[in-house]
C-alpha cells in the first residue's frame, strides 16, 4: 500500500504538510489547521516532494525552517478525479476518510475520523 505522512512545519508560519506517496514522489498540501480539526481546512496544493520526507525530521534547506513528523501510515484511494481525492488512511493518529479537494481557486481538506 502506498505510505503517506503528515509533517509539522515551522515556516513561514505554523502549519502541517500533508504528504501521498504517488508515483515515486509525495503530492503535498500545506494544512492551515491540525488535521484532525472539525470541519473543512482550508489547504494550499504544493509542488511534488522528494520521497525522503516520508521519513525526514529536521531542518529543511534554504532556512525554510524544520519540520517533525506528526503522524504517519498507509492508505488507500477510494475515488479520484482531477479536483478531488478521496483516501482511506491507516495511521497512528489519523485513522479515516480524508477528502482534498479543489473548488474554484480554493482547496479544502475534509477529515473524517472511524468511530
């Protein structure tokens, strides 16, 4: 199963990066809110990562701050289209259905944890 991860970042400002691992690289959005937050979060989509942040703790380069991992797991795609991911996470924290999806110019993440 392909490995996801969710990583605190301390630059510019306090923030989570939610990393997929696809295709030998990690698709990554920047969380302005803990993931486990009622309701939707507003997410920012970033450019690919390279996969070693799926492991990586530590100072990132160019002074853009450090980054710890929060929490990390497997996880499987229920349903995808250009706009929207939707994926069934097996975590340590995050154990649930979590929703990305894109609507006009904004981007939003959607957790939903297993009862």
């Amino acid at each position: 199963m392909p490995r996801f991860v969710v990583l605190t970042h301390d630059h510019p400002s306090w923030h989570w990066d939610f990393m997929l691992e696809i295709s030998g690289a990690l698709r990554t959005w920047r969380l302005d809110a803990d993931p486990c937050s009622r309701g939707p979060i507003q997410a920012t989509l970033l450019p690919l990562h390279r996969l070693e942040y799926l492991e990586y703790e530590g100072p990132v380069s160019g002074g853009r701050g450090e980054v710890y991992r929060w929490d990390r797991g497997v996880y499987d795609v229920l349903d995808e289209t250009p706009h929207r991911i939707v994926v069934k996470l097996v975590g340590v924290l995050l154990r649930g259905v979590v929703e990305v999806e894109a609507r006009g110019d904004e981007t939003w993440f959607c957790f939903a944890a297993d009862d």
